[in-house]
C-alpha cells in the first residue's frame, strides 16, 4: 500500500460509525419486530377470512349432519370433556392425587 | 470461532426465525454497511435511514442467503440497490446535497479541508464508481468482494477503483507513489 492509499484511507476513517450501536441496532430490531408483527396478523386475517368462508359456504352441508349425530354423541363427548376438565384440575396426576400413588 | 463461522451460525439461527440471532447480525454489520453508505451517498442521515432499509430487506430475504457467502458482501449489495433507487429521484437528492452543503461549518483546519475535498470529489464521481471506490479504497474489499456485491464484473470495479482513485488523489492534491 502506497502513501497515498494510507492517507485516503485515513480520510475516509473519520466519521466512521461506531462498532458498537445500541440505538441503531435496538431502532432496526424494532422495525423488524413491527414488520414481523404487522406479517403475522395479515396471515392470521387471511387464514381467519379463509377459514370463515370455506365454513359459510359448507354450512349447508354441514348443519344436517351435525344435527344427526349430536344427539348420540352427545353424551360422550360430556363424558370426555368431563374428563379433560379432571384431568386439567388434577395436574394431570390423576393416581397421585386421588391418594392411589404413594 | 472464527467471524465467518460465527456469521454462518447466526445466519442459520436467523433463517429459523431467531431474531435474537438477526440482532447480533445488525450489530456486527451495522458500522460496515453504515460507512459504506455514508461514502456512497455523502448523507448521513440518508445513510442511516438506506442502512435501517438495508437490514430489514436483508431480515425479509435471509432465507435466500446461501451458506458460507459474506454477510457483510450481501448486505452492502442490498445497500447498493437500495441507495441506486433512491438517487434516481434526482431533485430529491439535489435538494439534500444543498442542504447538507449550507449545514457545514465555513471554519475549518487543514485535516477538515482535506475531508471536505475528499467528499466533494467523492460527490462528483459517477454512483457506480463511487460505490466501488468505498468498497474496495475505504473498506478493505477485495474486488472480487467487491464485484460480488455490487453485481458488476471484475474488470469493470477494477478499472472504477483505478480511476475513482486517481480522481480522489488529484482532487487532494496528492503525489501518488505508485505510478
């Protein structure tokens, strides 16, 4: 390197940013987290919106069905969400907690 | 853990999502990208507000970055195109040139002279000239690096550094010892 590069090099160093930028670094993290953000709600629109409609138009279809086999299967879904609820209640320690488990 | 491998691994975290992981990128990147466009484009502030565009065009595109590239290459190439599209709203950019001149203290010393001539021979060289001459003159790329990220073939940045140099010396009034 000649004597020349060493002294444009040495201009162009002044007024280099610093290595260590907490502000900068911290304001692009918060547009990224904002556009991250912005990105999830959009989809989760779209997959709402989708989902909604893709419901609305097999409704129809759907309701008679549901209307059918509600009431036998009625009671056993009482039974399961009965179960779930214990379980949840319980720790999901069942034995244990019934003083089954020593 | 060298800092390319280091690079490697935060770049893989980041494509799976980790923004802790990104974070650490913008951190170990933001001086060299940020002087980069602050030579490029002469305007700090504008540099700062490209350099913000930069990362989060790069936090959007990670998933393409292919194992064992440069970060540092990829980013200034992203900052390359970002600055190019904003120079060519040519009054926009007049208009800050003025401003930034009008801004600038009329006291200065020799060291001060110097920089201000460096700038204004930097200012009046061709953007794709310029952009290599920061790459390669100010930042330690090589002009494969160079080329690389600024998309352009090697002859072209070599004979963009040989005569930006040239320019940026007589500019500064320099002998140069090398011819």
């Amino acid at each position: 390197m000649t004597q020349a590069d060493d002294r444009l090099k040495a201009l162009f160093a002044q007024g280099e940013p610093p290595a260590h930028d907490p502000v900068f670094t911290t304001t692009v993290m918060e547009r990224v987290m904002r556009r991250r953000f912005q990105e999830e709600v959009a989809l989760l629109c779209v997959v709402s919106l989708g989902g909604g409609g893709a419901f609305w138009l097999v409704w129809p279809t759907l309701q008679p069905a549901l209307v059918a086999i509600s009431q036998g299967l009625a009671p056993a879904l009482g039974a399961i969400v009965l179960a779930i609820c214990a379980l949840m209640i319980l720790g999901g320690r069942p034995a244990s907690a019934l003083g089954l488990e020593s | 853990m060298t800092p390319a491998s280091l690079d490697e691994t935060l770049v893989a975290a980041a494509q799976a999502g980790s923004t802790e992981a990104f974070s650490r990128l913008v951190e170990r990147h933001q001086q060299a990208l940020r002087a980069f466009l602050r030579r490029a484009c002469g305007d700090w502030a504008q540099a700062d507000d490209l350099a913000q565009e930069t990362f989060l065009a790069a936090w959007s595109r990670i998933g393409r970055l292919k194992a064992g590239a440069s970060v540092r290459a990829w980013l200034c190439g992203i900052g390359y195109n970002k600055h190019l599209t904003s120079i060519r709203s040519a009054g926009r950019e007049r208009a800050r040139a003025s401003a930034y001149e009008a801004d600038r203290d009329p006291t200065l010393d020799a060291s001060a002279e110097d920089k201000l001539a460096l700038e204004r021979a930097m200012a009046g060289l061709p953007a794709e000239q310029r952009a290599c001459v920061a790459l390669c003159l100010a930042a330690d790329f090589s002009h494969a690096e160079a080329a690389e990220a600024l998309d352009m073939p090697l002859g072209t940045v070599k004979s963009h550094v040989t005569r930006g140099r040239a320019r940026l010396l007589q500019a500064l009034g320099v002998y140069d010892d090398a011819s």
